[in-house]
C-alpha cells in the first residue's frame, strides 16, 4: 500500500514558522506518510487539484482568523491575522469536508474547522484563564489538564478520562459549530478538543500542540498514527 500523502498549508516563510512547520511534518513522517505542503492559493481549480493530490489534509496552528470569517468584529485582544491564510484555507477546509477526506486541525485548525462549520471564538481569554494557556516555552511538555468526554475518540485514543498537554493559544471556541460537540474541555470549560457527533472519515480538532509532546509523549504520536492510517483507507 503506498503511503498516505497529507497536504498542510503553507503556515509562512520566516524561520519560526518554518521550524514550527517541521514539527508537523516530523509526526507525520514518523506514522508513515507522505507529506505535500500546500501553497495559499484561493483559487477553486488549485483547492481541487489539492483534493485530487492528498489523501487527507492537517491544518496546523498560526495566527489570528479575522473575526469577519465569523460573523463579528475585532475586539480588544485580536491578534495580527493573516488574510492570505484565511483566504486560502477556509474555502480549502470546507471543500476538504464536502469531499469526506480526513482532518486533523490542530489549534488555529480548529478554531478554522469551528468556523467551517458556522460557530464562533471568543477572541482572548487572558482575563479568564486559570492556566497559562499560551505557554510558549514549556510547549515540550505539559502546562495544564484537560477532561476527555467519555466515548469519543480522544478518550479511546489516549484510554483515559484526563490527559496532561501543551497550551500555545489565547482563543477559544465560543459556540460549537453545527455538527461538533466538545471532545475535551479545560478546568475552566474551555473547549480543548472538538469532534463530529457523525462523521464516516476521521475528524478531530485539538486546541493543544501534540507535534511539540509527541517525541517525549507517545502517546500523542498515536494522534498523527490514527490520522495517517484513516488517510490510507
């Protein structure tokens, strides 16, 4: 069986994005795939030569999504967006769901499949936070728990109810989008996790940043490993 390839969008050409790119593909090396990374072009016919190309799509973290893609203006505490992302990656993501291809979003990913699906984010939560949750330095490891709803995926993945991780955000879902439920929340009742009630391809969005754990925890590696192998089917 040839090897899954997965796209990920081109997440930007300075080095900090180049280095936090790598790690992305590092984990999905490591189970096995193929890796096309995707360059932002917001034009229908490239989106669909993409969803010819790849067997499955990563949509990694990075900047601020302009609260226009959701229905409300920027508030106090929005960070830099970035228009060519957005522009490239929404229409790239929901036509990734209409075509039943497998999604693993990862942080600024899944805040984009939320919004993909019609819901919304709260745009800072520094004045609502019990933990740090933008902790750059210690994303290797661990920075605060978070709860797994009993029966979803995450939960069987990991095989228990509450799991320690990074935390590298300072949004959050607001409102769940249409068809989403919480797969995960923090002590506070951020969502950390969020998965399809009903959806045939595999599907999941994580707030945290299991490709910095995944070489000290390998049970975060087992995310990129399930991802890869529902790519192959």
């Amino acid at each position: 069986m040839a090897a899954a390839i997965i796209g990920i969008p081109l997440m930007g050409k300075s080095l900090i994005r180049k280095y936090m790119q790598n790690k992305y593909i590092q984990c999905l090396h490591k189970a096995g795939a193929q890796v096309k990374v995707l360059n932002p072009v917001p034009d229908a016919a490239i989106i669909d030569q993409y969803l010819e190309e790849c067997d499955g799509f990563l949509f990694p973290g990075g900047a601020d999504i302009n609260p226009k893609l959701y229905g409300r203006e920027i508030q106090q505490g929005c960070g830099k967006t970035n228009p060519v992302r957005d522009d490239f990656e929404l229409p790239l993501i929901i036509a990734t769901l209409a075509a039943h291809k497998p999604v693993l979003c990862i942080c600024r990913g899944m805040q984009l499949l939320n919004i993909a699906q019609g819901g919304t984010l709260t745009q800072d939560i520094k004045t609502m936070q019990t933990y740090n949750h933008a902790d750059f330095f210690h994303r290797s490891g661990s920075t605060h728990p978070v709860k797994l709803a009993k029966d979803s995926m995450v939960s069987r993945i990991f095989s228990r109810e509450t799991i320690q991780v990074n935390s590298l955000h300072h949004q959050v879902v607001e409102h769940l989008g249409t068809g989403l439920y919480a797969a995960a929340k923090s002590l506070e009742g951020f969502t950390e996790a969020i998965e399809f009630h009903s959806r045939k391809a595999f599907a999941l969005g994580s707030q945290w940043h299991p490709e910095h754990m995944a070489a000290k925890d390998p049970s975060q590696q087992v995310i990129f490993e399930r991802f890869v192998s529902e790519s192959n089917l």
